[in-house]
C-alpha cells in the first residue's frame, strides 16, 4: 500500500514546490485573457514547435467508389428545385449537401470534373453519385456507363435552394 502512494506524493510534493517559486508570478491563461495584457512580473514560457508532419495543410479527403450517369430525354425537377439539364456539369449525392462542388477523377483514365450537387440518388446499392450526361462524356465513361472515380469536395456554398425558398413560404 506504501507503495501506490509514493506517486501521488512525489506528484503534490513537485506541485506545491512549483507554486511555492513561482508565488504571485504564475499567471494563468484565463488572468491574460479577461485584462488583455500580461502583467509585468509573468514569465512567458514558449513552446517547441509542431513537428513538420503536423504542420503541414490537412489534405482534403478523397472518397473512392462507383459513378453513374442519368438522364435522358425526359427533364425533371431535381431534389433541390432546380430543372433538369442534361448539358450542366451537376451531379446526384445521397449524402453531400447541395451546392456542394466535387472534382470526381475516373480512375481508369485520369480525367476529372468538377460538379455542383443539385440532386439525390444514386439509389443502386455501391453507387456512390449520378453525374450529368455531360459531366460523364466529360470523364470518357458514359459508353460504358460506369466507372471507378475518385471524389474530393472543392467547396461547399450553402446558399438556400429554390426547393428550401419553396418550402420556406
């Protein structure tokens, strides 16, 4: 039992040690914040910098899976209000918001477009978005019909759709 509490002894002896030489000079983080200044007798303490791996820019993150085309010679409205236009680089997410630009890369051949997410689906199970019939002319792979891509958000502009002015009347 003597044996557990040398730790925690040793631990509270070092920290009223501390408070002891360090006295009225230890200033917390919250003192500097509310005053907006440090005060005269403190001691800035700085830190080692990041390693390199941790500063470098996130990279944004990339998705894999299988993309589809739709359209055809019916137009319809899409899920966010907008008609359908067979010649818009638009495309079909079930998750992304809309307004959402993607750049969807076909893997087979290195091609890529970006997108703007106006719409739901793919509704096929292991389809990840429906491209436009233009967007996949664009990517080689509207004779095949599918194809393996890669799908990194560009930006994402929340502003309200036509379906949410709709419904907000």
């Amino acid at each position: 039992m003597a044996m557990t509490k040398k730790p925690l002894v040793a631990g509270l002896a070092f920290a009223c040690s501390l408070v002891a030489v360090l006295g009225s000079s230890a200033v917390g983080v919250f003192d500097v914040v509310r005053s907006g200044r440090m005060p005269q007798n403190s001691v800035i303490v700085s830190l080692p910098p990041l390693p390199a791996s941790k500063q470098a820019r996130a990279r944004p993150k990339v998705v894999h899976g299988i993309a589809s085309w739709y359209g055809g010679p019916i137009f319809h409205v899409t899920a966010n209000g907008e008609t359908f236009h067979d010649n818009r680089m638009a495309a079909a997410s079930r998750t992304l918001p809309f307004n959402t630009r993607v750049r969807v890369t076909n893997l087979r051949n290195g091609r890529s477009v970006v997108v703007r997410i106006n719409d739901r689906g793919p509704y096929v199970r292991g389809r990840m978005i429906d491209l436009t019939p233009e967007a996949a002319e664009k990517l080689h792979m509207k004779y095949r019909g599918l194809a393996p891509v890669a799908i990194e958000i560009v930006s994402n502009d929340s502003r309200p759709t036509a379906a949410n002015s709709v419904a907000n009347r």
